[in-house]
C-alpha cells in the first residue's frame, strides 16, 4: 500500500464542512477511479493532515489523471474556505503540501 498525508492549516471548526465535502465526494466513484483505498482526515491546533492510503504506488498518477473531472475540481473549490496552504508563499500544487515518509515500520 502507498500512502500520502497532505499538512494544511484548517480552523478546528471547520473540521464537520470538511468531512461532509469530503463524504460526498467518497460516495462517487472518484475514489476508485483515482485508486484511493482509504481517506483520513485529521486536525490538530489548526493543523489538517490528510492521509490517504492507495493499493499501488501510482496513486500519484491516477490522481492527476482525475484533476480534470468536474467533481475533483469541484470538491477542491469547495474546500478553498475552509482549507489554506501551510506556507501559501511556496505552494503551488497539492505535492507542495505533502509530507515526506523518512520511517516505516511493518510487522
């Protein structure tokens, strides 16, 4: 399994019009059209991290095949109010906003 985590800052208040976004939009097949196996959304002292777990390590691939679909663009218009870039002076993509793996650990 592949894994991102997106870090952005969300106002904790925030966090029930993030997840009803983002539970419409699960319920379509964008999901499995862009491999995603799961999503996690999670807040901490205005932090967001989203952590979504893909079956194959071109999850990056399909995701960007996706971009042009009406429904991702529409769900990342939506979440534009609620969600800001962790450093909006270097963020250009969502890959600027993406975590770097530097440990894993599997039994």
């Amino acid at each position: 399994m592949h894994s991102t985590l997106i870090v952005a800052r969300m106002d904790l208040g925030s966090s029930k019009d993030v997840a009803g976004l983002f539970g419409e939009f699960d319920a379509t097949e964008m999901p499995h059209r862009m491999g995603t196996r799961r999503r996690q959304l999670f807040a901490y002292k205005g932090l967001y991290f989203h952590l979504q777990d893909f079956d194959e390590d071109n999850g990056g691939e399909r995701i960007e095949e996706a971009k042009t679909d009406p429904r991702f663009i529409g769900i990342s218009q939506d979440l534009k109010p609620f969600i800001e870039a962790y450093d909006p002076a270097t963020w250009r993509s969502p890959a600027d906003a993406m975590a770097q793996r530097f440990y894993t650990w599997e039994a």
